[in-house]
C-alpha cells in the first residue's frame, strides 16, 4: 500500500523536471547553432581576403576585387579595403594585402538577451586580413 502512495507522489516529476532542464538545453543548443554560424562567417571571410589579395597581387584594379571579394562571400555583405598594393616593379618581398569585414549578427543569444530587457547592441565584426606575394 505504502509503495503505492509514493509512485502517486513522484508522478509529475518528470514534468517539473524536464519543463526547468529543457529552457537550459534550448539555450545551449542555440548557443551551438550560433556559434557554428560565427565560425562559418569567420572561414568564409577569410576565403574572400585571400581571393582579394590574389587579384590585387595580380595587379588588377579595386572594382574587380571587390567584384571577386562579393562572390567569395557568398551573399554576406562584406567591405573590402586594400592595405597594401603592388607596386609597379615589385621585389620579392612585395606583397598585396587586403582586410574583408563583416558584420555578423546572432540569432539566439540576441533573442535571449532581447527577452531579458535587451539594451545589447547586436553584431560583431569579424576580420579577416589576406596577403598574397606581387607577381613580378
């Protein structure tokens, strides 16, 4: 009789129990989606500042880099600026160097902080600095 008053007891347990772990395990598995993003943004910026100082140490013009760095992007809005070009009769140790940046924004811990009052500036700047050596 006894053992059956305390399985009545622990019957909604589990419930309670899984309804205080699951918010913490949403929270962790978002945290792992969004930091799966940010390295992807990261590798994929640095993919495009290679591909911009390949063409400027081909000695091309600012438009075509640009044009190359967007595609090597893959949609995400990057800027490109050129830090070191070519010169005309380069040396050995000339080299073009470009930075590519991005603004990357995160989904779940910006809708988590946003639902705790917010007041967090959204978006960090990834960067991503390429050089390649003048072609001569």
């Amino acid at each position: 009789m006894r053992a059956s008053r305390a399985k009545g007891r622990d019957r909604g347990a589990a419930a309670i129990e899984m309804a205080l772990v699951l918010p913490l395990l949403l929270l962790v598995l978002g945290g792992i989606i969004d930091f799966g993003r940010l390295f992807g943004a990261q590798m994929t910026i640095t993919q495009a500042s290679r591909e911009g100082a390949r063409i400027k140490a081909l000695g091309l013009s600012d438009s075509d880099m640009n044009t190359r760095v967007g595609a090597a992007a893959n949609g995400m809005a990057v800027s490109a600026t050129t830090v070191t070009a070519c010169p005309n009769q380069p040396a050995l140790t000339d080299a073009a160097v470009v930075r590519v940046s991005h603004v990357f924004d995160f989904i779940v811990l910006d809708s988590v902080i946003n639902l705790f009052g917010g007041g967090w500036a959204s978006g960090i700047t990834l960067t991503s600095t390429g050089s390649m050596r003048c072609t001569g």
